[in-house]
C-alpha cells in the first residue's frame, strides 16, 4: 500500500528558529512535492524533486529549502522561521507513468510559529 | 494569477441530495484532477482526467475536452461520509506542476 509518512505531525517554533520537516515514502517513486496549505489558498507547490539529489522550486520557494538524500526521503527546511510561514505542509509523492502522475499525500504538518 | 478557480467555496447538501462542484481555468489546461480532503486533513486522488468524463460509484467528474478551460465533480446521492474539503487541481501542459484550486469545503447533513 502507498505510503506517505511525514513528522513530526505538529510543530511550534519560535521566529528566527530553524525547523526541518521530514518526509518519507515507500512507494519508490522518483517524484516528491512539498505544499502548504493556507485559508483560501489550496495547496501551494513550495519544492519538488525528481530523484535522490534534485531539488527543484515551486511556486513559493522563498524562505524555504529542500533536500532529497535518497529515493525515500525529502526534508523541508526553514532556516529563519518566520510567522508567516505558519501553515499546514504536505508532503507527496508521484510517479508519472504514461504521462499521468497520481499524487499520494502524507497527513500533514502543522506548523506554528510565534 | 490564480490559474484555477473552484466554486462553490462552500456548499451545505441533505442526505440523499446531488450537486455539482466546479472548477474554472484561466487557461488551458492538459489534464484536471480532484482530491478529497478529510476532517483528518488526508489527501485522497479521486479522479485523473484528460478529457471526457470518468465515475466511480456516486462520484463523477467531467473536463471540458474541447475548451479544456473547466471541470465539475458530480455527488450523486450525497453521504454524511462525503464530507470534506475537495480540491482540484490542474496541469497546464507536460511536466508542468499541478496548480491547485481554493477547495470547496462540503457539508453533508442528515
């Protein structure tokens, strides 16, 4: 069964505070994202990867970084937390196979910083 | 911009009800998809399309195939289990990143 697992579940920093969100899948895909989801906003695509060692920016990378040592694993790194990057984080993994890519959601972060 | 638009933003239905969400684009899009999100906040693929229209049991979804500049998700015989938050998200063409939408946050009641 797919499987998306993401920690921790709940996170409260503290501004200027570093915080890493960890993502990991055994679904052996190549492709993961990183989205936050903000009220009224849906879902975000912060960074991607296509495969252990790549790195790619979304739509809203600023203030965030992302590393992908291996196939299971894609961290979400803020260096300099900031209040407005409270937000709940998925992580996802896919793998577009003919063309089409299902997506497999992890069940969250959420993150609060003060 | 936003590139995809859903409607309603919140929508209320009795058991046994039907009802259509929507999703606009403001441009052409390749391939559409719709999630469900949980009270939990689990993400769950109900549909991939690109074009026509696919059904899975009182669920179907349809995408515009010859605009390809919107999308609907039918509820047939709504379900308090059919609660949630559904999203749709949109591909403008291959290998560009999902886009997603606001969401349509439902309520079913008995």
């Amino acid at each position: 069964e797919a499987a998306v697992t993401q920690s921790p579940r709940n996170k409260v920093a503290v501004t200027g505070g570093k915080v890493t969100l960890s993502c990991n899948q055994t679904n052996n895909h190549n492709n993961m994202y990183w989205y936050r989801q903000d009220t009224g906003h849906g879902l975000r695509l912060i960074h991607y990867s296509y495969g252990a060692g790549s790195t790619e920016k979304g739509d809203i990378p600023d203030g965030y970084k992302a590393s992908r040592p291996s196939q299971e694993n894609f961290s979400l790194i803020l260096e300099l937390a900031t209040p407005s990057q409270t937000s709940v984080y998925f992580c996802a993994s896919g793998d577009a196979l003919g063309g089409r890519e299902t997506l497999y959601f992890g069940s969250g972060t959420r993150l609060t910083v003060l | 911009g936003d590139q995809v638009e859903q409607s309603p933003s919140a929508l209320s239905l009795h058991e046994g009800t039907d009802s259509a969400l929507r999703c606009n684009f403001t441009t052409t899009m390749r391939s559409v998809q719709w999630f469900r999100q949980n009270s939990r906040g689990s993400l769950i693929s109900l549909f991939y399309l690109a074009s026509g229209t696919k059904e899975n049991g009182r669920l179907k979804s349809a995408f515009d195939s010859k605009e390809r500049r919107y999308s609907t998700l039918h509820i047939r015989d709504a379900q308090l289990e059919d609660s949630g938050t559904y999203f749709c998200a949109a591909e403008a063409n291959a290998g560009a990143k999902l886009t997603f939408g606001g969401g349509t946050r439902l309520t079913v009641r008995p």
